[in-house]
C-alpha cells in the first residue's frame, strides 16, 4: 500500500518528523508544510541535472508522507502501527471508508490470523533448579567432640537437596494447549521425579478448562480437572479437582479459589481446600507501581498461620525492590527480609534473609534468567546466633557490590557497546542512504536559505549562526569519547519563517537534511543563533520540542 504511494521510504522514516507537525496536526498545517517543502525540492525548480533528480527523489519522499497523513484511514493505520501497518497482507481488502476505531479492529484481526499461522512454531519453556545447602557447620560446630579428627579445622559444606522441574507449552490450535512438565528431586540421597501432561482449552472468553494426566516413581498416576471461569468482569473462579491412585488407596483433593477485585489494585482471594492437608485461607494483595503489599490468614491441618508481606518499589533504572514479611503459626514465627535488582536485561538476582524460630536462620539466593528460574537456600543455623543474622545480611551485600563493580558493569558496558555495533552494521545502509538525502537536501536548501537570510538581516531578524545535532560529550570522565555531531545550520536556517523556528516534539533525526549520526545513542540538538543582533544558544534532548527566539536563550555579554 505504501509503496503504490511512491518510492518506498525506509522503515524507521518519521512521517511527521519529516514535514516538521504535530501528531496532532490539522489538515490546514499538513498541507502548509507540504507546500513548503514542495517549494524547497520541486524537480522544475532545479536545473542542474543532478539537483533535478536528487530533488526528484525528496519530493517522492515527502509526496508519499503527506498522501499517508493527508487521507485519514491510511493516517489513523499509521499512527496506531507505523509504516509496517501500511504493508500488512490484506489491507488491500478493507473499505476505505470505515472508521479509525474500525480499522483498528480489522487491523487486530489481519494480526489475530498471522499470529495463528506461527502457532505450530511457539513453545513458553518454564524451569526452576534449586540446590539446598547445608552450612551450619560454618556457626555451629562440634569442635570439641571432632577435634582430634583429621581436616575437622575446615567447616564442612554439604549439598543435601536438589530440585528441577521444566515445563513447555505447545499450542495446538488457536484455542488448544498442551503443557509437558517433569520435575526431579532428591534429598539426602533419596530421589524422585515425575510426569505431567496438561490439555486446556479455551472454551469462552470467559474462561478455559484443564485436563491434567501425571504419573511418578514416588506417588502413583495422577488425575486432574482445573476449571477457570469470569463470573463477572470484577469476579472469577477457579476450582481443581484430583484424584491420586497410590498402594494406599484412592486419596482425593479438591482446591476452590474466589478472587474480586476490590478496587483498580487491590485482589481478594478466599481459598478452600479439602483432602491432603485441608485449609481455609483469605487473602488481601494490593499491588500499585511503587508497592506490593499482602495480608493473608489460614486455618488448617496441620498448618494455621497469619502472614503479612510488604515490598517497595524503586523507579530506577534497575527496577530494585526492597520486602519484608512476618509469618506466624503453629509451626512457630519466621521473620524475612531481602531485595531484588535487575543485573542485566533478561537477568534478576534476589537475595533473602529468613530468621525464624524454631526454624533458625537461612539465606535464600534467586536469580531470574529469561524463564528460567535459579533457587540456592543456604541453612546456616538452627538457633538464633546473632552472628549467622549478621553475615547473612552483610556478606550478600559486600559480594554483590563487589561483583558489580568488577564484572557485572564492565559486562553491562561491553554488551551494550557491542549491541550498539551490531545496530550500526544492521543500519549501515539505511544510515548511508539518509545522509546522502540530508546532503542532497542541503544543496537544494542552499538557494532559499539565502533568502531567507537576506529577509532576516533586513528586519534584524532570526539567523542560525551555528547548528549541531549528535552526541555531545561535557563530563570529563568521558572525555576520551569520540564527539559524534553534525553541521544542521543549513537546514534549521530553511525552517525558519517570520522571524521564527518551531520544531515538534520528536527525534530530529527525520527533519530535512538531518540524519542519525550515532545511531543507539542519546542525541542533541545544540544552536547558536543571533535575533535582533544579541546572540543566543540553545542546547535540547533529541526528542524534545523547541521554540526560538527566546529571552532564556540570550548569552549576558558581561559573561
């Protein structure tokens, strides 16, 4: 569709950036721009045959935004997916006169057939490993009973669990989903493992059903039914049912879960599960951008306990996030405490303290990798020795920063170097094909910035003296890097109209003889210009909207 419109632009070509308007622009600007521009790259204006076929080019170019943002079916298609909605595989089939909301859906649905043609290709692997270790022999030793014995001077450190499971989904259909899991777990040199094989099926938009088949070396074949069902858009139900056949007998299980919301972030779950360790629970979880917060009771055999969780997020970079919870019952009191930080892109590491009697004190370590899932809990103690609190505390925390400075933020720093190369190879020609467009958009600019020079001197008006755009380096810590800009005084001087130089609020890469002269990093626009002969700089993040002359700007000639 868009290239019936004309030469076809590159993928990343900012339609709005390139006429220089607003996303929310009237058709009345759309077509002040495009006349503008017309004026500046129209073929007959030029007579040098090279000039005549670069501004043929250009006026292609800019021809083909305006049709898109001009017709507004095709412009509702492209502010919602971009220039890739344009080329979606069927549009040729969609009535030109529906509605922006209605294209949406048709869109939706053009994607919704697509997306179901890759099913075959789509698994979700899940898996978790967890190692338990034994350290208590680092706090509480029998030196005297072992002191004659040969190495007992080195606290001995012992692997006595393990646990791994891995699961995977395999859509059948556009509503069928088989799930294959397996675990292994061992203990003390006895193990285990088992099988489980899932069928669900969307039946509604409501809800779905599950049929569960398992069998292990340990427990006998396992039969299961999961129900899934909205009873209102505010209310749901899940129920599950199992029955599991062992030399024992037949033993049934059934778990029932109501959950509400209660206001736009907070859930109420009420629980109730008969069989194998019966209980009733309720729960209250509220959950908003900055916290996690969980209150949560249970009555049941041979479990009863009262819980409460809070967990603080931070909005930074890392996404770090502190948590603490109490947790009291039959089984005694357990205090924990921890925090959590994003180490990579697809990486979490997550660190807790668990101080409880008569339990003792463990660290549990958890790192997050994509899906997959790393648990290492470390018993130190069985008694409340102040010494394992305070080593379990501080010893994480001294490695991680330690690990963070000396190989974590060098590995950060090269991986982020290495895909910013990878991205300059894979838009090296896109890269190269716009500077040639801005470089022959400023040879065609040349004849009509000089008049508008001339216009301006004459009313002591608005004259870019200096422009650059890219990257600028002012912290002398990284002084040694490269400053990555180019000269864009030609082109701003050519947007400027009345004495006046208005830029939108987008990258000015897509402006007219402007081009990406770092791609992957962050970009400004810096410009030294003179209005009513006083000189003024101004220096703007990439994305962000500008308006000069202004009386900020000026430079103090006490200065």
């Amino acid at each position: 569709m868009a290239a019936a419109l004309g030469e076809e632009a590159p993928d990343n070509e900012d339609y709005y950036s390139l006429l220089n308007v607003r996303r929310e622009a009237s058709q009345e600007e759309l077509k002040a721009a495009y006349r503008r521009l017309c004026m500046l790259y129209h073929p007959d204006k030029h007579r040098d045959p090279e000039l005549k076929t670069q501004a043929e080019q250009l006026f292609n170019l800019v021809h083909q935004a305006y049709e898109v943002l001009s017709d507004p079916q095709t412009r509702a298609i492209y502010d919602i997916y971009g220039r890739r909605g344009l080329e979606m595989e069927g549009w040729e089939v969609v009535e030109r006169r529906r509605t922006p909301a209605e294209i949406r859906e048709e869109f939706e649905r053009l994607q919704r057939e697509r997306e179901e043609r890759r099913l075959q290709q789509r698994t979700n692997p899940k898996g978790t490993i967890s190692v338990g270790i034994d350290a208590t022999d680092l706090f509480d030793r029998y030196d005297e009973e072992y002191e004659d014995v040969p190495g007992s001077s080195f606290p001995q450190i012992e692997i006595n669990k393990m646990h791994i499971s891995q699961s995977i989904e395999a859509p059948l259909t556009a509503t069928d989903t088989a799930i294959l899991s397996g675990s292994l777990s061992t203990q003390n040199g006895n193990g285990g493992g088992s099988i489980n094989l899932a069928l669900r099926r969307v039946t509604s938009p409501k809800g779905w059903g599950e049929l569960e088949f398992g069998a292990g070396d340990l427990q006998g074949p396992l039969f299961g039914l999961k129900i899934f069902r909205n009873l209102t858009p505010r209310c749901f139900i899940t129920t599950n049912c199992a029955l599991q056949f062992s030399s024992h007998g037949i033993r049934p299980g059934l778990t029932t879960v109501l959950a509400r919301n209660l206001d736009k972030n907070t859930m109420g779950y009420l629980q109730w599960r008969w069989g194998i360790q019966s209980a009733m629970n309720t729960s209250i979880v509220r959950d908003t951008k900055t916290s996690h917060f969980t209150v949560a009771l249970q009555l049941g055999i041979p479990h009863s306990f009262m819980m409460i969780s809070y967990q603080h997020k931070f909005q930074d970079e890392d996404q770090t996030r502190v948590k603490g919870s109490l947790k009291a019952g039959f089984f005694g009191t357990i205090v924990e405490y921890g925090a959590e930080r994003k180490i990579s892109r697809h990486s979490i590491l997550g660190a807790t303290v668990s101080v409880g009697v008569p339990q003792g004190v463990s660290l549990k370590i958890k790192l997050n990798r994509a899906s997959q899932t790393y648990f290492f809990p470390v018993h130190l103690t069985d008694q409340l020795l102040p010494s394992a609190v305070f080593y379990a505390t501080v010893g994480p925390l001294v490695i991680y920063f330690a690990m963070h400075r000396l190989i974590i933020k060098p590995y950060l720093r090269a991986q982020k170097e290495k895909e910013l190369e990878k991205q300059r190879e894979s838009t090296a020609s896109d890269v190269q094909q716009k500077k040639q467009e801005a470089e022959a958009a400023v040879r065609l600019m040349q004849e009509s910035v000089r008049r508008i020079i001339e216009a301006e001197e004459a009313r002591m008006g608005l004259i870019i003296v200096n422009a650059w755009y890219g990257k600028f380096v002012n912290d002398n810590s990284r002084k040694n890097e490269k400053v990555k800009v180019i000269d864009v005084t030609v082109p701003l001087q050519c947007l400027v109209k009345d004495s006046k130089l208005i830029l939108t609020e987008a990258s000015k890469t897509g402006l007219p003889g402007f081009y990406d002269p770092c791609v992957g990093e962050e970009k400004s626009l810096k410009v030294l210009y003179q209005f009513r002969g006083v000189l003024h700089q101004v220096m703007s993040a990439d994305s962000e909207a500008l308006r000069i002359p202004k009386q900020s700007h000026r430079i103090d000639a006490d200065g």
